[in-house]
C-alpha cells in the first residue's frame, strides 16, 4: 500500500526547495557578556552565608560551548549537606510562623530583583549551560521571575487553595534539580516550598551550578531570613547525601527516572513527602488535517528547543500516512535552516549540548539506531572545532521496538513513525512507561479532546509544544513521576493536610 | 405439605451455609490455588486463602473493569455509588450479622458500622459529578492560550484493608478510589473476612461493572508484597503506618503509594475518611493548551 502510494508520488514533479541563495546570511549578533563577572571560585550558601566544604574539595564548571572552565565550585558532602539541613531546620519555626503575608513579600521582592538583573542571569545561564541566549533571555528567566511572583501571591492564600482543609508546612524540603533549566528549574522548586512556609536545601546539577548561585546573592539583597534557603553544591553524591537525610521532610526530585527510582526506594516507609518529576518520551501526533507549516514548526520547537535536553520534549513524531511523505520533506528542509552554533549569538537557534557525557550519552544512542536499521537525517551544518556539538537530527524507518523510539535521548534527535487511525497514534503514543506530555495538530477541536483524553501525559499540547507557565501544573504520568508543579494543584506537594494520608 | 412438618420428630432444618468465595472480574471463583483458611476470627468457617496467581487474575480482570468504569460519566458512577448504598442498607442486618460472626463484637455496633458504611458511600456517591469542579481548574497563564486541568483516574489501584472494622475500613479505602474513576483490586481483612467478602456480593447486584471491583481473601503477609512488586498496578492503598518493604517493592514502577494509618476509632470519624486527599493522590492532573487565534 505504503508502496504503492510512494510510485504514484514519484511520478509528480520534484518540489523546489525552499532557496534563499547567499542574500540572507545572518551577521553576528553575540551578546555582550563583559558585565557579567564570574567569581574564580564559588563556596556554599548556608545559612545565609558562604562558607567552604569542609572537604575543601572545589570542582570546575565549564562553558561547554569552547570547554573553557567559567569558575570553580565547592563540592558539598554529607557533612555540609548535614549544615545545610540543621541551618534549614534553625530557620523553619521563625519562617514557617511569620506573617504569610511577610512571607509573600520577600518572595516579591525576588521576583522583582531577579528580572532587574534578567540580562546578567541569561548570559550567565547561556554560558554555564550552553543554551541559545534568545531562549535563557525570552524563556528561562522570565518565567523563573514570574514563578517567583506567581507564589508568592499564594503565600497568604493558602486558605483558599485548600478549602476546608488545616494546612501546614511540611518542614525542611531537599530539593534535587537538573542541568536543562538550572535558573527556572530553582524558582519551580523554591518558589511554592517557600510560599507554603517551609524551609530548603537545594542542591544544583553538577554542571550548571553558577545561577543557582548568583540567585543567593538576591536573596541576601532581599534580606531573606538566613536558612530559608541553602544551596549545596556537588555531584550525584551530593544530591545522594541531600535525598536520604533523616532531617528531610519531603524530597522533590527532577531528573531521570533510573535516579527518581532510586528515591522512591530510599525514603520507602519512612512516610515523607515526595515529588517525581523525571523522563519521557513524548509523542507529536500530526494529524492530515493539520495546519502543515504550523505543525512543521511545533515539531521543529518540541524537539530542538533547549537542544531537546527537555524531559517533555516532543521527541517522537507520529505523523498520519497521507501527509508523511511531504512532512518529512518539510522537515528536512527546516532543519538545514536552524542556526546551530555560539549560543550567545542572538540568532542562535541551537547551542551547545550541555556537556561531554551527555553529548557521549547521544552520540551513542544514535549509534545505536542506525546500527537497528533507522535511516538517520542530520543537517549538514558546520558545527564548531571546539566545546560539545550534535546537528539536528531525525530518524525514519523505525518502529516501536527500536532504542531511539523507547528510550529518552535527551539530545535535537527526532525519531519519526506514521499511523493511519486516531486509534493506531493513541496506541503507539501511550506504548511506553513514561507519560509526560504529549503533542496534537490538527484543525478538528472534537478530535483534540477525544485525543487528549485518551493520551497518558500529564501536560497535552494542541497545536502548540512545550509552553510553560507558573499558573499550569506539570508533571507526568505513570514512570515520568508524581505530583504536579504550578497553579493551586502544585501546591499540594509543599503543604501538609492534618489528618490526611501518609506517602510511603 | 404432607403433614411431616407437623411432626414433631422431624429434625430441625439444616440451614443453607454460604460458601465465601473471592470476586474477581464480576464472578465468584474459588481461589486457583485450591487452598483455604480458617480466619482468625470466624471459628468453623473457611475461606479462600487467595495465591499470587489470584492476584495476577484480578489485576487482568480490573484493567477491564478500568476501561468500563473510567468511560462513564461522573454523573452515571454517582449514581452506580448511590445503588451501593441502597443495597448495603437493603443487606444490612446479613452484612451486621456477617460482623458478628467474624469479629465477635455486639449486634450494635456491628448495626453502626453497617450504617457508617452506607453513609459514607452516600457522601462518595456525590463526588464523581465534581472531581473536576473541585480538583481540576482553568488557568491563567501569560499569554492567548486556553489552559485546563483535569484529573483522570491513576488507572488499577491496590487496595489492603484494615484489620477491623472489617467492611467500613474496606469501604473508607474503595469508595474514594471508585469515586475518583479508578478500578480497585482489595485484600479484605485476613482474621475477619465475611463482610469484606459479601461486599462484592453487594457490587455484583449494583450495576458496578464487572472488574472495577475484586475482592480477594488471603494472608496479608504473603498478598501485600505481591501487590507492591505487581508492575501493572499503578498504586496502593493500604491501612497502617507505612511500610519499607512494600514502598521499596513499589518504586520500581513508580507507584502512588499511600498509608492509612488510622486507628479503629478513626475510621468511622467523618472528618477523617471525608477527605478529598484520599482520592487526590490517585487522580492524574492532565493540562491541556490551546492557543487561542482566529
């Protein structure tokens, strides 16, 4: 049939390529970054002070974009894991008793300094993670400020998300977050902790450890009481450390589903709280009807954004059978048009990947799939000498059982299938053990919410991809973890009910 | 009919004794294991002594039973709530006596816990219709897109029951996972079976579709860890203080996992079991975009 269809496409006229001929080279556009001074070492931040690891163990953060080191930074053990949580402990009662309202000025006033400096932390972030400086600008950290402002318009109106129920503070929360949105992925997880009237230790990925930082230095500036937040930075032992202190509360945990896991078995019968936000794989339907070009778009921005290191990422395009064909051909077109390249260049659409091991981590997946029998499309970009690179990539001819469709490559690499029925995407979409977000194009609204009710994902974007905000809860399904972060529903996971269940 | 029954040499009628069975996917089957149990509680009667195959049958069996029960409208499982209710009343002095016998408590208060039963299933019979209303919301984000969340059921919850008091901890569990669209597989009270066990009795005779609810009898020692390693249960339930063993067994397919750590006295307490926290950890929030254009 397929077959069949293909010799009577053959017989058409090849379509022109899109050409713009040599007339629209883009000039250089860098960002400037010489008033962003980097501190040749950084310490920990506990209890509203710096102070060094007691190991005096520093590790180096890279820009990963020319591998040149931007700082040193303290590697934090158990020992200083142990300060940051009695420091946090020492600072609930006084923060968990003030005024709620007290509360939600201080994180005002965060909100507010954070976008005062909002150019000095995107140049920061681009540098110490290697993300296009138009994405760090226009998404990282304005939606961090906006969390910030968000909760703390719920830190004096817990009464009203819980109606009916006594709410109080969980305690001292551990919270571990990930290297693909080092500044928003703190504010998501600062933000309700702190509006609920608890107290945090956060810990920062290893690599991208520098705006986490730098966001200590406004909660000094904000007179933020000392030991409402601690920043302990490290590697995985670290976080190790942080996850399976007995003076945790309640453990929120973004990152992969192989390490949240390994959480949920840990603090298993210990009754503390604990949110999951970990892996997915997220399916793109793309239905016949759909607005093509549009559609194009969101496939090209539900995969490659952030390099696709984005756990909701729309790495699994199911595009139905009439409109394959000429789908992929748009698609292969659009990627020979993303500007891959130094990420503090403003027309940069794709910049670094975030380090050597996550770039080994795709390079090695990929692999794998041609090895399977995947046809691989890459740009033919030129990629630059030094730092850490992929093109941006697809695959077709794979099916269901290949590694680049099952398992998250967390890198620009699209894998794509095709489906005829509404019945057939809904099955291939929900054939896998995550269940973060999902995607749907098409122009019919009935078909949208039939689809969306059957797909198992916590967030459904239609005909659009990978839109954030603090007022919409997140979070996935079944193995991509539990809870949700945003709007009232986030909430819950920062406040104890009296009476209610206990997690285990 | 012949004028025997007026002699008075006739022997006494022997009554007709029920045989306990487990209800999985609208049937009552003899456990496969072919094994049975005299409960701590019920001097004389067996039970069946439920198998890991027995398990396995009821998680199938409720996956259907999801399919069914998650596609009705919150207002048709209210009402389905509502028939249970009715006929937990219409059955109560069986399902008191069915207390008795197991638990060896006065006619009273197993009347009571009867009654607590019904009542509770009235109140969950009216949260269906609201789920959305109360757990779900529009929301305001920066920007022209129309944004919703809604909560779906989890999917297949496991459910282990309290000890005592056997029918109204079994139903204080069920009834909020029902509610929130779920399918449940229950291990019913190990030392005092009966009630836990004709309450499925009470589902076949409640338009209750076939799988959304199997009751299992058993030792909870040998179920409980078979329920938290089973990958194709997507939650637990389980009265009592939280347990390592089980938690651990159930991180590997992430499941929601809960602990009803209440006391005999709490679960007939209102302001304890009439709680929407009891069904929100195993509802799913989905958010759905759409931009808004023309």
């Amino acid at each position: 049939m397929t077959q069949h269809r293909e010799r009577e496409k053959s017989t058409a006229p090849p379509r022109p390529a899109l050409s713009f001929g040599q007339k629209w080279r883009y000039a250089p556009a860098p960002e400037a970054t010489d008033f962003v001074a980097i501190a040749p070492r950084h310490e920990l931040f506990i209890a509203g002070d710096w102070s060094a690891p007691r190991s005096g163990r520093y590790f180096p953060t890279i820009e990963p974009a020319t591998e040149t080191p931007l700082s040193e930074v303290a590697l934090g053990d158990e020992h200083d894991v142990d300060r940051a949580v009695a420091a946090a402990r020492a600072a609930l009662p006084a923060w968990s008793a003030l005024p709620a309202e007290h509360r939600a000025r201080y994180l005002y006033r965060i909100a507010r300094v954070l976008l005062e400096r909002a150019r000095e932390f995107a140049v920061l972030e681009t540098r110490d993670g290697g993300k296009p400086i138009r994405e760090s600008r226009d998404v990282d950290v304005p939606l961090a400020a906006q969390h910030f402002f968000h909760h703390a318009g719920w830190a004096d109106k817990l009464e009203l998300a819980f109606a009916g129920r006594a709410v109080q503070p969980v305690g001292v929360v551990g919270q571990v977050i990930p290297w693909n949105f080092p500044l928003l992925m703190a504010a998501w997880k600062l933000a309700p902790a702190l509006a609920c009237g608890n107290t945090v230790v956060l810990k920062p990925a290893e690599t991208t450890p520098l705006t986490a930082l730098r966001l200590c230095e406004i909660f000094r500036d904000a007179e933020l009481p000392p030991g409402v937040v601690n920043v302990v930075t490290g590697d995985g032992s670290t976080g190790a450390a942080l996850v399976r202190h007995l003076g945790v509360d309640k453990v929120a945990f973004t990152g992969s589903t192989a390490v949240g896991k390994s959480i949920q078995t840990a603090l298993a019968g210990s009754g503390k709280g604990l949110t999951l936000e970990l892996g997915g794989k997220a399916a793109h339907v793309v239905f016949e009807d759909a607005a093509i070009d549009g559609a194009v778009e969101g496939v090209v921005r539900g995969i490659f954004f952030n390099q696709g290191h984005v756990c909701c990422a729309g790495s699994r395009l199911l595009v139905q059978e009439p409109i394959a064909e000429l789908f992929v051909e748009k698609l292969r077109h659009r990627i020979e048009r993303i500007r891959v390249g130094d990420p503090l260049d403003k027309n940069t659409d794709l910049g670094a990947i975030n380090s050597k091991e996550q770039l080994a981590r795709i390079t090695a997946l990929v692999t794998r799939g041609v090895d399977e029998g995947g046809t691989l499309v890459q740009s033919s970009c030129a990629l630059p000498n030094k730092g850490f690179w992929f093109p941006p990539s697809f695959f077709t001819g794979v099916s269901q059982t290949d590694s680049v469709v099952r398992e998250e490559i967390f890198g620009p690499v699209l894998t794509i299938q095709t489906f005829r029925t509404p019945d057939e995407a809904v099955e291939k979409a929900n054939n896998t053990s995550y269940g973060l977000s999902a995607g749907i194009w098409t122009d019919k609204g009935a078909r949208i919410l039939w689809m969306a009710a059957r797909l198992k994902a916590g967030v459904v974007w239609n005909n659009t991809f990978n839109r954030f905000d603090p007022g919409a809860p997140f979070g996935g399904f079944k193995e991509s973890g539990f809870g949700r972060e945003g709007g009232r529903q986030g909430l819950a996971a920062y406040a104890k009910c009296t009476g209610g269940l206990v997690q285990g | 009919m012949n004028g025997a029954g007026m002699n008075d040499a006739t022997p006494p009628r022997p009554d007709v004794r029920k045989t306990y069975k487990l209800y999985v996917g609208g049937k009552f089957p003899r456990t496969e294991s072919g094994r049975s149990y005299e409960p701590a509680g019920c001097a004389g009667v067996q039970v069946c002594r439920g198998s890991r195959k027995d398990l396995r049958d009821a998680v199938v069996a409720a996956r259907k039973g999801l399919e069914d029960w998650s596609g009705r409208t919150g207002y048709n499982r209210g009402q389905i709530l509502y028939r249970l209710a009715e006929m937990l009343e219409t059955r109560k002095d069986a399902l008191a006596a069915e207390i008795v016998a197991a638990s060896r408590i006065g006619d009273e208060a197993a009347v009571r816990e009867v009654e607590a039963s019904v009542d509770l299933c009235c109140w969950w019979a009216g949260v269906p219709d609201k789920l959305n209303a109360l757990l779900g919301s529009q929301n305001d984000v920066n920007g022209p897109f129309f944004v919703f969340s809604t909560v779906e059921p989890t999917g297949v919850i496991g459910v282990i029951a309290p000890e005592s008091p056997s029918l109204l901890g079994l139903l204080a569990l069920v009834l909020p996972l029902l509610a929130g669209g779920n399918a449940v597989v229950a291990l019913v009270s190990e030392g005092r079976p009966l009630a836990g066990l004709a309450f499925g009795e009470v589902c076949a005779s409640s338009d209750v579709p076939a799988g959304a609810v199997n009751l299992l009898s058993g030792l909870r020692s040998e179920l409980s860890p078979q329920f938290a390693s089973h990958r194709d249960v997507d939650g637990l339930l389980i009265a009592g203080a939280p347990d390592a063993a089980i938690g651990q067994a159930a991180a590997d397919s992430v499941k929601r996992v809960r602990f009803a750590p209440l006391s005999q006295a709490d679960w007939s307490d209102g302001a304890r079991v009439r709680r929407l926290d009891w069904v929100e950890p195993f509802v799913e929030c989905k958010t759905l975009w759409h931009p808004v254009a023309w």
